[in-house]
C-alpha cells in the first residue's frame, strides 16, 4: 500500500514538472482573439516587441536581447519552412503553431539566425503535409498490394 502512495506522489509530481528545450513550440488552442499577428506573438516568452505593426510595418521585434552590433537586429521569420522578411499578411485564425528559437539551435539558419528565429506553422501547412502523409501511406500500402498479387500468380505458375 506505501508503494502504491509513493508512486501516485511521484507522478503527480514529476507530471507538473516543464519540459526544458532550446525552443519554445506553442500551438494556438485557445480561446482568445487576436486582432494581429504580432498581438499573437506578444505572449511569447523572451520576444520583445517596440510597435503595433497597425502603420504596416514590422514593429523592432528583439529575442532575448540584441545579438549583433549592426542595425538589423530582427529574428529570422520562418512561415511553412519559408523564410520571410514580413509577417503581417498573416491573419491569427492561420495560425497553427509558433516556436521561437534562440540559443544553438538557431544555428541551422546560418547567419540569418543569429538574432534568433521565429518559425510559424499555419493550419493549412499542416493539413497539406497530413494530406501528403496520408497519399504516400495509400501508395505504399498499394504497391505492397501489386507486389503480394504478383507474388501469388508467380508461385501459381
């Protein structure tokens, strides 16, 4: 019975305990609306953001700090593994997912993500590349299928 206790303690535990990682992934689930993009990008931790981006333009956005001496000191936008030097055309409801990525791991953009990345993934993305999934499972599972048939009529022969 003790041993039982124990382990429902260390569970409840360790289940409240964060998951630590070089980026931070959110999908956006909740019920709040968002007027923009960048009102989405606002709750994100260690994202600094000077400006509205209302005027059209991209407010001076800062992950974690400046980390370059030169002027251009905003992150890299990754929207669908494309990279992006605006994301204003993005509307909220797109939106399927955000990471924001600064340290090391960032270092797969080269230079371009020295001031860190922020990758979006939108809803449609997502559902295209489940799409894409779903298509070569059919495929494989067909071709599979040929080769069993043709199998069976060799053994017949």
């Amino acid at each position: 019975m003790k041993r039982v206790r124990l382990l429902a303690l260390l569970i409840v535990l360790f289940s409240s305990l964060p998951v630590m990682g070089q980026g931070v992934e959110k999908e956006k689930k909740s019920k709040h609306t968002y007027n923009s993009i960048i009102d989405m990008l606002r709750g994100e931790p260690g994202l600094i953001i000077k400006g509205t981006g209302d005027d059209g333009t991209m407010p001076k956005m800062y992950i974690r700090g400046i980390g370059t001496n030169s002027e251009y000191t905003q992150p890299l936008f990754v929207v669908d593994g494309l990279r992006t030097e605006n994301i204003l055309y993005l509307q909220p409801e797109q939106v399927h997912s955000i990471t924001v990525i600064k340290d090391g791991t960032s270092s797969i953009y080269g230079m371009e993500g020295g001031n860190g990345v922020i990758e979006i993934k939108t809803k449609a993305a997502v559902e295209a590349s489940k799409n894409e999934a779903k298509a070569k499972k059919d495929l494989r599972k067909k071709n599979r299928q040929e080769r069993k048939e043709r199998k069976k009529k060799k053994i017949k022969d």
